[in-house]
C-alpha cells in the first residue's frame, strides 16, 4: 500500500497540548495501531491552517512525486469554513465571510480530484470530524468581544451546523463525483465518549481521537481498494 495525504492540521495530527499550552504533532505509532507492514510506503503533506486551494497549490508542487503512490488521501474543510473571528469581534453588525465560501470550497475541491485522477492515482476523501461548538467558541472569542461573535452568530450551535454542511459536501461527492470518501465523521458521532475524543479548543481530535481516525481510515480503506 503506497499511500500520500495531502490536508489540514487534522490530517497533521496536531494536538492542542493543555501542559506546554502549545499546538504539537502528535506522535502515534502507525505501524502499531494499524498492524501494516514495513513495506508500507507513506508520505503526509498536510499543513497547519491548509484550505483546499493551499492543498490544491501544495499538489501542484509535488505532483511529479505523486506517480509513486496508488492512493492520495484527502482531508480539508475545517480551514476552509471557518470565519475570521476577530473581524467579527471588531464588527459584529457587518456581513462576513469563510476563509473559503462554500462554492468556491466544491468547485476547487472537484479541481483537486480530477488532477489526481488525471495522474493515474486514485482519490480518497475524508469527512470531517465534528466540533464541540461551544467549546470552539470559548476559544476563538477568548480575549475578545465575546458577546459581539454571539450577537453575530446568533446561536453558538451555528458553529457545528456551519461546518457540517462542508463536512456534508464531501461526503456527497462518493455519489456526484464516483470517488470513494471515508466518513470519519460518523465514527465520531456514535461514540458516548464523543467529548473525549474533541480537544479543549473543540476543534482537534484528542489522542483518543485520532486513534479513532486512524483505525477508521484504515478499515475503510481497505473496504474501498
């Protein structure tokens, strides 16, 4: 199995530390949690804050790379639909916008899958992870107008439905566009311990979390090959 990721800190595997009070790369030992062997060739290309048009860049620059692998995960959304929280804070009565609006998240998305296509390797698309609203917005508001990010959203429960609705895209794309996507999200949502697996920020998965990832996209995986 030759497999290459391209996707955000989730793909990563950062993790929110609450000792150091730092964001780090989790360690986990792939080898060990999914039995694969040593001839398994693996490659992440994923980034801190990475939107699909960054990732859409980031395949263009190694795309002479790519020829080696038979399978290119990807993970994005979480970047792309997130809104500019300070802005909002400063000007809670103005319109404002996601990183990446939603049509312009699946045209370029869409642009990503072809070109892997186009290069003879098969896409495998990730669904995102749920957020614990209220907990993302304890965190993006910390330190500013709290009560302004509040009157803007309306409902802190937006924060979940805003980023299901991306998480919703990709998973329609296994119809639309015929490539195979792998829902993580799911895995998530039937769990009684759900608040264990999501960080103290509310975005990134805990250890627990990603453990659950990884298992999850490898027994997918092997179902879609």
């Amino acid at each position: 199995m030759k497999l290459c990721v391209f996707g955000d800190s989730i793909a990563k595997g950062i993790v929110f530390n609450t000792v150091s009070a730092r964001y780090e790369t989790l360690k986990l030992n792939m080898m060990e949690l999914l039995g694969l062997r040593k001839d398994v060739n693996f490659k992440n290309h994923s980034m801190f804050g990475c939107t699909v048009e960054k990732g859409l860049s980031l395949i263009e620059r190694y795309e002479d790379e790519l020829a080696v692998y038979d399978t290119v995960l990807l993970g994005f959304g979480g970047n792309d639909c997130n809104f500019p929280w300070n802005e909002i804070a400063d000007a809670p009565e103005k319109s404002h916008q996601p990183k990446i609006p939603i049509e312009t998240f699946i045209q370029t998305y869409k642009i990503v899958i072809e070109k892997i296509k186009k290069a003879g390797i098969k896409p495998v698309l990730l669904t995102l992870p749920p957020l614990d609203a209220k907990r993302f917005f304890n965190w993006v508001s910390k330190g500013i107008n709290a009560e302004g990010i509040l009157k803007w959203l309306g409902d802190v429960n937006i924060i979940y439905r805003w980023q299901e609705m991306y998480s919703m895209v990709v998973l329609s794309f296994e119809k639309t566009l015929g490539v195979p996507v792998i829902d993580v999200r799911s895995k998530f949502l039937c769990r009684q311990d759900l608040p264990e697996l999501i960080g103290v920020d509310g975005m990134h998965p805990t250890r627990k979390g990603y453990e659950l990832i990884v298992k999850t996209v490898y027994e997918q995986l092997a179902q879609k090959r």
